[in-house]
C-alpha cells in the first residue's frame, strides 16, 4: 500500500494502470475518500466487498467523467438530463436503469455520479470505464476524511487498497 499526494504528475497514469489491472485505489470523492475499482472487473469488486464486510445485495455508485459517458451506461430521459446538468459535478448520485448491453454483473438499475474532483474525472476519462466507488469506512462504521488516517487504519490489515491518493482533508 502507498500513499502518494495528488500532486505527483505521473499519478492519473499510475492510478489508471492500477485500476487496469484489477488493483483498489483510495480516491477523495465528493464528500469522503472512496475504495475504487473498474467496473469491468468482479474479482475486485468482490474484494471490496470483503475489505467493507458489505453485503452483496448492497449496490454501489458509478464513477464517471462525464454525463456523455453515463448515457453510454444508463438510460436517461428527459428529467434525468436536466438534473444532471443542473447537479453535475457533484454529490448527487442518479439511479436509472441501465443499458442492456453493459455489464452484466448489474441487474436492471444502476447508480452513476460525475464526482466534483477534476483528477478524479480525469482518470475514469482515461480508464474509459467508469469505477465503483464506496466509503473507505466498514460498513455501518464513521466515514474517513483524512489519507492518513486511513493509512493508518490499514496498516495491519491482511485486505488492503493498493494506492491512497491524498486530497488533504475532505470537507464534508
């Protein structure tokens, strides 16, 4: 597990490599500091959930850079488009149901957010796919604001991310 300040210049293709290869990075999101991972890759995802102790009937929010990219995923009508517009990016996570023909692992809805952190964008914008992204917090557990504190908190822990980016202290 390593730490790097979002300053580093290599960091997006760093952290797009990673994710290409099936490795969970800590993002600062809108609100908290996130487990990622590509949405196109189960064996991760499961490990998620393993790190959260989260059930699998839980759903997670999908990461994307774009509301173009999310009309690739989901299917948006007229309402949806305005509120997106309106509200991203940001906070605001819209759940609608998703095209049939992408990913197969989601039932019939699925959750997609354009987070308000421009590194955040432009690495699912390279990755070309979007990333799941939960609280780094086990389940039911206070969420996290700080990188190093959850350096800390996995420090001994047999499941561990691969790569925390630190954003400083997130405002919640």
């Amino acid at each position: 597990m390593q730490l790097i300040i979002d300053k580093n210049k290599d960091l997006i293709d760093k952290s797009v490599k990673l994710l290409q290869q099936g490795s969970i990075i800590v993002l600062p999101t809108d609100t908290v500091y996130g487990l990622c991972c590509s949405l196109n890759n189960k064996k991760t995802i499961k490990k998620i959930m393993e790190i959260k102790k989260r059930s699998k009937e839980k759903p997670f929010a999908c990461l994307v850079s774009s509301l173009n990219m999310a009309k690739k995923y989901a299917i948006f009508n007229r309402k949806a488009c305005l509120i997106a517009k309106k509200y991203w990016p940001g906070a605001l996570t819209l759940v609608l149901r998703k095209r049939q023909k992408k990913f197969n692992s989601i039932k019939t809805k699925i959750g997609l957010r354009v987070p308000n952190h421009k590194l955040v964008r432009k690495i699912i914008k390279k990755l070309k796919v979007p990333i799941i992204a939960t609280s780094v917090n086990l389940s039911g557990e206070k969420e996290m604001y700080e990188a190093k504190k959850i350096l800390n908190y996995f420090k001994n822990k047999k499941l561990q991310p691969d790569l925390i980016i630190d954003a400083g202290i997130l405002k919640n």
